[in-house]
C-alpha cells in the first residue's frame, strides 16, 4: 500500500461536507442540494483519465444484468421497508422519500445524481483510490458510501447505504461503471417514483 495523495484525502474528505450540507444545511431544497453536490463530485472524478477509462462497454447482457440487479435491489428494500413498518421505524425511510418533490425535473435530476455518483462512489473512490491506488478490496468501498451518510443521523439511511453501495459495488467491479450507472439510476426510478410496487 502506498503513501496517500493530499488529492486522495481531499476526495475522501470532500463528500463529508457536501453530504452534510445536502442533508442538514439544504435539507429543504435536496433534491438540488444533491445534484449539485454529486454533480461536483462527478465532474471532478470524470477529469480524471483513469475513472474515464473504467467506463468499458456495456453490451446487451451485461445492461439486462444490470435491469436484474435494479430489480432485485428494489425487492431487497421493499422487502426491508416491511420490516422497518413492523419495528415502527417507516417514519425515518419515509423522511428521505419525502425530501424529493414529483415532476419532470426530479426525474432528470434523479439521474443525473445516479450517474454522477457512479462517476466517483465506484469509479475515482473504489476503482482508483482503493483498489489501484491503496491496492485493497473493492468490498471496503460501500462502507464509504454508507458511512458518509451518517451525517444525516437516520440510522436506516446508513444501513440502506451500506447495502446500496454493495451491490452498486459489486456491479461496478464485475460488469463496469456504465453498468452500475444503469444499476443505480433504475433502482432510484423503482424506489422514487414507484415504477413498481
């Protein structure tokens, strides 16, 4: 493992804040809170030549395994939601759902965080940073992810997060980012907008 760079310890510091500022500063005004906060996440991981380089080509297989996994995310967190209800915690999966009003420009800026979250969570975080980089597992990188949630204090939040990021993470590793984007935009449709269930 080699020395860290003052680069690498910024973009790890970096989320923190703008995590915080999203959930506690701009609670009210989330959804744009959000986009701006991984739209500069994204924008700077995209400068980047070595996260560029991990959005490999994603064939037809490979973009219906990522639907799959988008479909199998969902019914782990209905399946979690039901679960909260019966521990009389579906206030605090309620909060977030609440935090992002209907209409058009949530949709467009629902993937926009999606794919600008891709950009950095798996791509300059886990793909360069951690596995390139510090030359550890891919598996450390959701609890990054779930972790930097806590600033919102909602201990389902952080869980959700933690579980989100695995399987955001293992997609990203096996199949690339494009795929992980498509995993993590349709799984934000399902559960935002109520394309299922």
């Amino acid at each position: 493992m080699r020395k860290i760079s003052a680069f690498e310890i910024f973009m790890i510091i970096l989320p923190w804040f703008l995590w915080y500022l999203t959930f506690d500063v701009f609670y009210s005004h989330f959804i744009y809170a959000m986009a701006f906060s991984t739209g500069v996440l994204g924008i700077i991981s995209l400068t980047r030549k070595e996260v560029r380089e991990k959005y490999k080509s994603c064939n037809v297989i490979c973009m219906l395994s990522a639907i799959f996994i988008s479909i199998i995310l969902y019914f782990v967190f209905y399946g979690g939601n039901l679960v909260s209800i019966k521990l009389g915690l579906e206030g605090e999966v309620l909060y977030v759902y609440e935090l992002v009003p209907k209409g058009l420009i949530s949709i467009f800026l629902l993937a926009l965080i999606g794919v600008m979250e891709e950009a950095y969570w798996r791509g300059l975080l886990q793909q360069v940073i951690i596995e390139k980089e510090l030359n550890i597992s891919w598996l450390y990188a959701p609890l990054f992810y779930g972790f930097v949630h806590s600033v919102s204090l909602n201990l389902i939040l952080v869980i959700a997060a933690l579980i989100v990021g695995l399987f955001l993470s293992f997609t990203a590793e096996k199949f690339g980012l494009i795929a992980s984007s498509i995993v993590h935009v349709t799984w934000i449709y399902f559960m935002f907008l109520k394309i299922l269930l």
